[in-house]
C-alpha cells in the first residue's frame, strides 16, 4: 500500500477474497478509507454489494468462486484490465463445516479443505504470477488458532495448519521477486462464523463469546477490525521485510 503514501503516485491495489461479510468485508472497507483501490471478491454477489457500495467508487467487485481455477483466473485477468496491475492480495475466504470426525462426510471434509487451503493456493498461484512479473506485492492468507486442534473441526484445523505452511513455503519462492507473503492467525472473532458456531452447539451468543474473551489477555473477543488493522500492517510498507510470518492476533489467549 505504498503507492498512496506517495503524492503524485498511483494508488494501490488490493484482490480481497471473501469480502462479502465478515473479516473480509472490514477489510476491504479498510483499505479503501486508506485510499486502495479494492477488487472485493465473493462468490455470493448478492451479499458483495453491500460491500462494493461501501468501498465509495474506489473499487469493484467481481463474484468468484475460489474452489475453481477457471474463476480465479478470469477475476485475476478483469482486475488487472481494470487497474492494470495488484499490489495485494488477501485470502480471506472461508467456511466451516464442523463435525466431529467420525460422523464427517466427504463433502463437509472437502468443501471446508478446498475454500479455505484450495481456494489460498489457487489465488496466490495466479495473482501471484503477475506480482512475480511486476516484482513487488504483498500477499496476506488466513490462518487461525484452530490449526493447533479443535474438536469437532479436523477439517478446518487441517486447512489451516496447511496454510501457515504454505504461507513460509511461498514466502521462500517469491521472496527473490519482492513479493512478501504472511498469514494471520485470529482466535475468536465476533462474526457470522461464531455466531453459526454458537447456534450449533447451542449456546448463547453472547454468554459464549464472554466466555471466549475471559480466556484472552485482554479479556474480549476480537472485531473484525481488530484482525484487519493486522491484515492492513501485512499488506502495506511497513511490512516490507516481514515475510514467511504468521501473526497471531488472539488477545493474548491463555
């Protein structure tokens, strides 16, 4: 995000996956006060709008299901017509499909592996092609605290364990181009997610995510703006020898 800070410059421009709601859509929105310009990606475009119409002109959206190179290969061709080039890319969609191991099926086990690991892969594959050509970018992935293992969400654990691996792997092989490439890693998150989460295991919302917050430093959950206050230091100048790195932005859980 460099180019902002520069008068005269042309501004940045960041490919945010999963920018319909949640992390994704804060973090869109983030960096378009920042004066990005934001390519939100989503595959619900009906819920993207509301993130598009909020980004004030400085972006676009485009629907995109990340599970599918041909996608992911067509908004990377449009975002780079529109703008002419991406500094940033963020992979930030996700979903869960908890269950405990033994009662999972196939498609719970995949769907959750291929959106959250396949759909980073994908994105970082071909986004990344054109920032090793232009030899600068920074790429953000998403991590969690889940990757140390949860019950009920082997498969969620697994996609995100993979990522903090590929985030060191890919950070090796693109570092010669001047590409960095991070993860972060949040705990609790007072989002849609959670909320589903607390809706299965049927809980009060709000007495489940005090309880959340009472095992963390800080004594609270996180907001998505917490995480994308994280995602906007990875994605920006500052960071510029940071790579290879999760960051993990848990309140201080213990």
């Amino acid at each position: 995000m460099s180019a902002p800070e520069c008068a005269g410059a042309a501004a940045a421009v960041a490919i945010v996956t999963g920018a319909a709601r949640g992390i994704g859509a804060v973090t869109a929105k983030l960096l378009a006060a920042r004066g990005v310009s934001v390519v939100a990606v989503d595959r619900d475009e009906g819920e993207l709008a509301g993130t598009v119409a909020a980004l004030g002109g400085t972006g676009t959206g485009i629907g995109c299901d990340v599970t599918s190179s041909d996608q992911v290969t067509s908004m990377a061709r449009r975002a780079v017509g529109e703008f002419g080039y991406v500094d940033v890319l963020v992979n930030c969609a996700g979903v869960t499909r908890d269950r405990l191991l033994l009662t999972m099926t196939d498609d719970e086990w995949d769907a959750t592996v291929d959106v959250n690991l396949g759909g980073t892969i994908r994105c970082s594959r071909i986004v990344g092609e054109h920032m090793k050509r232009r030899r600068s970018g920074h790429i953000v992935n998403f991590s969690s605290v889940a990757a140390d293992g949860n019950a009920g969400q082997a498969n969620y654990a697994t996609a995100k364990a993979a990522i903090t691996g590929f985030t060191r792997a890919l950070a090796a092989e693109f570092g010669p181009f001047g590409v960095t490439v991070n993860a972060v890693a949040p705990g609790f998150v007072a989002t849609a997610m959670v909320d589903d989460l607390a809706d299965r295991l049927n809980v009060d919302r709000q007495a489940f995510l005090d309880r959340a917050g009472a095992a963390t430093a800080l004594g609270r959950v996180a907001s998505a703006a917490d995480i994308a206050g994280v995602v906007a230091f990875l994605a920006g100048p500052r960071s510029g020898y940071v790579t290879g790195q999760t960051v993990y932005a848990t309140g201080g859980d213990r």
